[in-house]
C-alpha cells in the first residue's frame, strides 16, 4: 500500500510576493514547511561581499608582516621568503578552497557575506548539512568559476588559446545564469550536492519566544530526557512559533508530545493549547543546549548522542 503523500500546511505561505518562491522541505518532524528562496540578486550580492573578504585577506596578511618586529628574520632574506611563501600558501589554499568550506561548516552553514544578506545553507532533503554536501558544493565553484576565470585571464592576456577562453567565457556566464533558470535559484553545485541557499530574515516578534511567565502557571516543565532535540530542532520550531499556522503548530505539537511521551493533564482545563505548548518547549530546549553550550558540549540535531 502506498504511503499517502505528505501535505503542505503551509501552502497560504505569503511567500509568491514580489516574486519570491520557496522550497519545501520536510522538518525532522514529518511536516512540510516553504523555506523562502534566495534571489539571484541576494546570492550575487553575497559572492561579491564574500571575494571583498577573500581579497582582503592577503593584504591583511602583508600588513602584519610589515608591522611585526621581525627584523631579525626581515633581514634574513631567504627565511623572509620562506616565511613569505608558507603565508602566502595557505592564505591562498584558505581562501581559494577553504573560505566557504570554514564558514557553511559551522552552526550558521553562511558565510559572512551570506549572513549579511540573510542567507543560510540547508540540506534539500531537510536532513543535517552534511560535510559531504559542503565540500561537493564549493568544489563544484573550481569547474563553475574558477577554472574558466583562469583560461578566460589567459586568453586576455595573450598567453592562452582566444577560442578556449571564449568557450570558457560561454561556459562560465551560463553556470552563473543558471539560479535565474529554476525556480529554487539554485546553482550547479547546490543540484550535485544537494543543498539550496535559502533567505532567513529576522522577523518582529508580538512576543518573546523565550517569554515563559505564563506557561509556568500551569506548570509545563520538561526532563532532560524529554529535551531530545538539537540546535537544527530548534531552529525549525522557531520558525513555526513565528509562522504561528495553526495546522501547523498542530502537527508539530503531536509529533514532539508522541516522541517525548508527554503525559496531557487529567484535568481537560489544564491542557496547553498547541502555541502554548511548543512556547514552553522552546524555552526549555533552548536554556537546555545553551546551558550545555556553556560546558563545551553541542548536540546539532536529534540524531546526535544525547548530552549529559
């Protein structure tokens, strides 16, 4: 018997606004949630903030050489250059193959110049941002960018073939047009590897999320062993108390209550509604991993050992 398909609570999502469209990705839970697509115009805009960075990088590099009291080694020539070179290496390895990997790596999956925009990078498949998918991705920038900028330099310069570089101009200006042709504006990397960059903005809030006082009253506390969740957990359920749709809080609701085997109050007056509930949990999963976080232990997802 075929599974029934899974369906989107989301779908009156004001997301088509301006042109904007989404990708739907399954939380850990099961439910559908539209995550907002990055525009062409925000990914380009974070590429040229993030190669400011990268270019800024070798220059920072020179003025603390300039600046270091090192004359002892500044006047030894060649240990200058070997020094020199060792820097001038892994400034280049770091920023040519390592500077998105570093960054989407980490807690955030953006870079700087996609923070500032807003931008974050997720797992298609609404799975953990795996190192694979982030390696793929960035390594797919080599055969996107870089290695047709070079033959497109060479020909420029009059070292290289012109009639390759004009077929590595065609190539490159196709894969960078390529987010403009889909409708997840996703680029070469992001389809091998899995992953899409979607928008994140910052929302105004008609309460705190963390804002507790009125869950206490009826007494919604949570065990440790209850708190099952990690900080990707957290994250989706904090977009679904800002949504605040209520099939979907709903549904999120039940999955989180079965999961922990939460026992409902015998008494039908008590019984949180479903906001209410999840207002709770938030708070408590929150103080939970950040208490933890302070010790040096993370747990990134549900998937992880559970921290003790």
């Amino acid at each position: 018997m075929a599974k029934p398909a899974k369906r989107d609570l989301m779908s009156d999502a004001p997301y088509g606004e301006y042109g904007r469209t989404a990708t739907l990705i399954s939380t850990p839970e099961g439910v559908i949630l539209p995550f907002i697509n990055a525009s062409f115009g925000e990914r380009l805009g974070a590429l040229l903030i993030d190669f400011l960075i990268m270019a800024a990088i070798p220059i920072v590099l020179l003025i603390v050489w300039v600046i270091l009291p090192m004359e002892h080694f500044k006047e030894d020539h060649k240990a200058a250059s070997s020094i020199m070179q060792v820097l001038g290496l892994a400034a280049w390895f770091f920023v040519r193959s390592g500077y998105f990997i570093f960054f989407e790596m980490g807690p955030k999956a953006a870079t700087p110049g996609k923070r500032a925009l807003k931008l974050r990078v997720v797992a298609h498949d609404g799975g953990r941002l795996t190192p694979a998918a982030v390696f793929t991705r960035n390594a797919l920038r080599e055969v996107e960018l870089y290695i047709p900028l070079g033959l497109i330099l060479g020909g420029a310069s009059g070292t290289g073939n012109p009639m390759l570089s004009l077929m590595a101009f065609l190539w490159a200006l196709a894969l960078v047009l390529l987010p403009l042709f889909n409708k997840q504006h996703a680029r070469l990397g992001d389809f091998l590897a899995g992953t899409r960059v979607i928008h994140m903005p910052k929302a105004s809030l008609s309460y705190d999320l963390a804002d507790l006082e009125g869950d206490a009253r009826i007494g919604l506390t949570f065990t440790p062993e209850q708190l099952a969740y990690g900080e990707m957990e957290l994250q989706v359920l904090e977009q679904v108390l800002r949504e605040r749709k209520p099939a979907v809080m709903r549904a999120v609701a039940d999955k989180i209550k079965a999961r922990i085997s939460w026992q409902a109050p015998k008494n039908s007056a008590d019984m949180p509604s479903d906001e209410t509930f999840l207002r709770a949990y938030y708070g408590a999963l929150r103080a939970w991993l950040e208490g933890k976080m302070l010790m040096g232990k993370r747990r990134k997802d549900k998937h992880e050992a559970a921290l003790t």
